[in-house]
C-alpha cells in the first residue's frame, strides 16, 4: 500500500482559507481514486472531495463552491484547497487513496482543521 502524509492543517477563524497537502510514497498517477476524508468528534469519517481516474471529481454537497481539490502527479501530491471556512468544517481531514477497484484504501494519519467563529 502506498503511504500517505497529510500536512497544513491549523487553526483559522471563519471566512479564512487553508491548503492541505498529502503526498504519497508512490506514483498517483494511476490511483483509482485520490482524495479527502473528514471525521468530527463523534462522527462518523465522511468523504469530502475525490479525483476519479479519468478526472471524474466529486465534492460534498456541504464543500462545494468552497473547496477545491487538486493532483500534481509529479510531485505525487493532491491538495486541496479551502476558502470561506466555517465552524462546521472543524475536523481531521484525511487523505485517501484507492489504487484500484478491488484493492483496500490507504489512509494517511490525518491533520487537524479547528475553525473558530
């Protein structure tokens, strides 16, 4: 499985904006699917945005229009990118990768995301 490193979470007050990063210790380029997961104190982990293989991407409907998820294969990297924050979005965020259909995900150990009002 490839290992993945979260990294630029923080503190923000609402209306400010955040980029996460995750690298993988291998290619992306050819992962199924690419993307982030969020998980609040007693919530279950749920998907916020995702890249498909083909560049099919999926948002949230509670992200969309704010958020914004991107890949540098190069660098085996995806971001994503989060404007006008609110409270609601406080989580740890999650990178996910699934390198094919039958494969399980591998999942980075997640960053945390506190956005004060």
């Amino acid at each position: 499985q490839v290992q993945l490193v979260e990294s630029g979470g923080g503190s923000v007050q609402a209306g400010g904006s955040l980029r996460l990063s995750c690298t993988a210790s291998g290619s992306i380029g050819s992962m199924y699917t690419i993307g982030w997961h969020r998980q609040a104190p007693g919530q279950q982990r749920e998907m916020v945005a995702i890249m498909k293989i083909g560049g099919i991407t999926t948002y949230a409907d509670s992200v969309k229009g704010r958020f914004t998820i991107s890949r540098d294969n190069a660098k085996n990297a995806v971001y994503l990118q989060m404007n006008s924050l609110m409270p609601e979005d406080t989580s740890v965020y999650y990178c996910r990768a699934r390198r094919d259909i039958i494969s399980q995900p591998s999942w980075g150990q997640g960053t945390q995301v506190t956005v004060s009002s």
